[in-house]
C-alpha cells in the first residue's frame, strides 16, 4: 500500500454539498481538512433544486450569501407535497426559497473551499477504515488499480446514501423501504408551451416540468404501483415512457443530460458517531425529497458538527462534546423522516387520498396550519436542548438590527469568523467579566437592539435579551431577558459546556 505524505486533522469522504460545507467550517476554524470523492469530476446533474431559509441564513452567517443569490431565483412559496405554502418575510431576513440546482451549489462550495485552502482530492473512493486511540487511517483506492492511505484523527463519512463510510463504520441504516418509483431528468421538451409544470396528478401517479434554464426541463415523473430494483437502471427511454403514460405525451422529450431514480424509502443511522468517526446529510439519513428538505438537512448537519469538530481537535473542549451531534441533529432528521413519509402518503393517487387532499388543502388556508408547516420544512423552528429557560434558548438567533460604537451591523454579521460571540445588549462589562477566561474563543461585542422585540418563528414576538451567547452555528446557548438577574453562574455554565473550561491565567 501506497502511504501519503498528506496527512489531516480531518478526512471528509464525499465531496457533495455536506462534505464541502464541512470543509469550509473546519477551515474557518484553522483545521487541517481533506475531502476525498470517488468520482474524477463533478458529475454537473441538477439533483436538488432549491435552498430554504435556515440554509440561506448561514450562509449569510459566513458571508458567502450574495454568491449564490445572484446564481439562483428567489421564489415566495413552496409545497408540502405539492400543496402550496405561502412564505412570511417577517420570519426571516431570507425567507423565501431560492431555486438553485445541486450543481450550482457544489461549484460554488467548491469555489469557496478552495478560497479557505481545503484540499479536495478525486478519484480517491475511500476502501477501508482502522481505527485506533490516536486517530483513524483511511485506505483509499487510486487510478492506477493500487491503494493509498491518508492518516486523520477523525473521518466524517459525507458519501451519499449508500455511504460506504457508514458502512465499514458498521453503523446500523435501519427505516422503511419504498413503496413507489420517481424517475427524474433534464431534458427538452420542445412541444411543451409552458415553463412550469406543477405536480399534475393522474390515476397512476403524477408528473412536473419545470424550465431552470431556456430551452430545458427538470422532469419528474411518480409511479406508485411499482418498485425498481437497487440495480435497475434509469434509462431515458423509461422516462419518456412514463411521462407518456402519466400525461398522454411526452411532448417531443429529446436530449437528455441524465436520468436518475429515487424513491420513498427512509432510513437513519442509529448513531452519528462511532468512535472518530461520524456521518452527515444522506450518509445518515435519507428519505422522500418531499418540500425540498434534504441538501439542506445536510448543510445543517455540518455547521452543527463543524465547529463542535474543530473545538474538540484543536484541544479546545473535551471529545464528549461530539456526542451533542448526534444528540442534537438526530431528532432534526428523524422528523424529517417523519413529515416526508406523509408527504408521500398524501402524493398517491385514488379517490380516498384525493379526498385528503382537497381537506388538508382547505387547512393550509389558516395561518396557524401554513405557519406549522412552513417552519418545518424550512428548519427555522429546530430548537437544540439548552440549560437555559429564556425562550431563545437552543433556538437560532434571530438577525436582529444592531448599533455598535463601530457602526450598524447584524447579529448573524457577527458570525462570519465561525467563532462564538457573547452579544452584550445591556452595557456595563458584566458579562464580558465572565467571558474573560475564554478570551481566545468567544467574541465579546457590546451593541444595542435597534427594536425592542425580536421576531422569532412558531413562538412570535420575543423581549430583546439583555445578554446572549451565540454558538458558531447560529443557536443561542445562553440569553438573559432584559429586566431579569444578568445569570452569570449559568452563563459560565454555558461557556464552559460548548467551549471547554476556561483557560488558565
């Protein structure tokens, strides 16, 4: 076996939106990272199409927000299977979805990556792993047929749903299996007068078209009375055959730049963690791409486990912190699993689920159903376990409008180093006294709010907190309200369970 001379802080295995965002969390944090993928290039396929607003808030977070705004188009609704949800700009500074391909995504992740310095190396399937106390090497395959092997303290299995990093990890995938079969394409379809066509349903299953660029469509079509093989493949010729099927034609369908299939099934891991290693976004957990919701779970997943990562390998807090990963992020999913089995419940054909439909339809009409629903799918009310009673707390921090002795800012402006930040919004140095032993880790800002409440999705208008700690993803992990105690005990707490203990003097 061939050794290299490369070694990491960090090996990531899949070079897909996950792995690349991870990347650029480490390296915001001063890690040694390098993502390995299996393929020789970007494969340029379309996949997911679009970013909901908690995704766009932390890109925002880091800055890197306008790159892919001018990319993509900014729409002022979504679905929840196929049902329209009107979106509320008073959620989020960025509440509406932006339809932007999968493709787009990874180039311009990878752009950013190669900015901050992450190496990305291709044509690398990762074969083996072995574990030790120290750290975990990771055998590879090369082009010539031979092996490598890269030696890491940790491994983040980001490889997609049939994870192989899962795999040799011997992490259990157990779930529901499929019910039907969705081919989906880009193609012309040059008798096609329309540019957008939104889930026509038939007797045996639906269809949509929808033109990302002139002169293409993003075809998908749902049959539910048949399940294809994990070996079958996905042909062109069986995506004409079913939209004739589903629509009476197959309106000159010509061209194809690929076709895939996915279906219903769902599965999570068990654990996230296994020792020094972990998995994110598809590699632990996959289900029905109802609403919209996969490709940002998993951008999610690495700034959650990203920064906690990089604290625990540059000796910054202790290993145990890794295990609030799976603690916090396996219950995201595991609803997400949960709300796209009934989006695919509610998605098949026959007279008794038309019948749903047209009910729950009549439901979506009332603000409280459309407002359950839409902070679902859009993760803006995920809420982690906090030892803190304010209701912020474990919740992400709104983007209040802030005045600084430098100027107005944001609150999510604060995070564009990755780094915590201690927002003093009362004067007076108390809670910067506090903070002082974690000076080398957490940023002291002193501002006030510009109004005096904060809008915060499901729970409405909160009292703007006379103190907040905001963890490098984004979620407050200690606030203080304004006419309360300011809480030093518990924000010493605060600090020293995300951020380790305070350094010495």
């Amino acid at each position: 076996m061939e050794h290299s001379d490369t070694d990491a802080d960090v090996v990531i295995a899949g070079a897909g939106p996950t792995g690349l965002m991870l990347a650029c969390e480490l390296r915001l944090a001063g890690v040694d990272v390098t993502v390995v993928e299996r393929l020789a290039e970007r494969t340029g396929e379309s996949r997911a199409g679009g970013m909901h607003a908690r995704t766009l808030e932390v890109l925002d977070q880091r800055g890197v927000l306008d790159r892919f705004l001018a990319a993509g188009e900014l729409q002022p609704v979504g679905h929840f299977s196929g049902l329209y949800l009107d979106f509320d700009e008073s959620e989020s500074r960025h509440a509406y979805p932006l339809m932007i391909l999968q493709s787009v995504i990874e180039r311009l992740l990878e752009e950013w990556a190669a900015e901050l310095g992450v190496r990305v190396r291709r044509s690398a399937p990762v074969t083996g792993i072995r574990q030790d106390a120290e750290g975990v090497t990771v055998e590879l395959g090369t082009d010539g047929g031979g092996t490598a092997a890269l030696r890491a303290r940790y491994l983040v299995g980001c490889d997609g749903g049939r994870s192989t990093v899962r795999k040799l990890a011997g992490i259990g995938f157990p779930g529901t299996p499929a019910t039907m079969t969705a081919l989906i394409g880009d193609v012309e379809l040059p008798d096609l007068t329309e540019e957008y066509v939104w889930v026509r349903r038939g007797p045996g299953g639906d269809y949509s078209a929808i033109a990302f660029e002139p002169g293409w469509f993003r075809v998908i079509t749902s049959d539910y009375d048949r399940v294809a093989g994990s070996a079958e493949p996905a042909t062109f010729e069986q995506l004409r055959e079913s939209l004739v099927r589903l629509a009476g034609t197959d309106f000159g369908m010509r061209k194809p730049r690929w076709v895939s299939r996915f279906n219903d099934a769902a599965r999570q891991a068990d654990r996230y963690r296994q020792g020094r290693v972990l998995l994110a976004g598809d590699a632990a957990h996959i289900h029905f791409p109802a609403g919209g919701q996969g490709l940002n779970m998993g951008v999610q997943d690495a700034v959650n486990l990203g920064w906690k990562l990089a604290s625990v390998v540059r000796g910054r807090a202790p290993e145990g912190l890794l295990d609030s990963y799976h603690a916090e992020r396996h219950p995201v999913a595991e609803r997400v699993l949960h709300n796209t089995r009934a989006q695919s419940a509610l998605a098949r054909p026959g007279p008794q689920t038309e019948a749903l439909r047209e009910v729950f339809g009549e439901l979506l009409v009332f603000d409280d159903v459309n407002r359950h629903l839409r902070a679902m799918l859009t993760a803006l009310d995920v809420r982690y376990p906090a030892d803190c009673d304010h209701p912020l707390a474990g919740r992400r921090v709104p983007d209040a409008d802030l005045k600084t002795a430098d100027g107005a800012t944001r609150v999510h402006e604060l995070l564009r180093a990755g780094r915590p930040v201690l927002l003093d919004l009362r004067g007076g140095g108390a809670s910067a006294a506090v903070a002082a032993g974690w000076a080398d880790r957490v940023d002291v800002v002193e501002a006030r709010s510009e109004a005096d409440h904060w809008s915060v999705p499901v729970i409405g208008e909160v009292a703007a907190p006379a103190a907040l700690l905001v963890r490098p993803d984004g979620h407050v992990a200690w606030a203080a309200a304004p006419d309360g105690p300011p809480g030093r005990a518990a924000l010493r707490t605060a600090l020293t369970t995300w951020f380790g203990p305070p350094a010495r003097r």
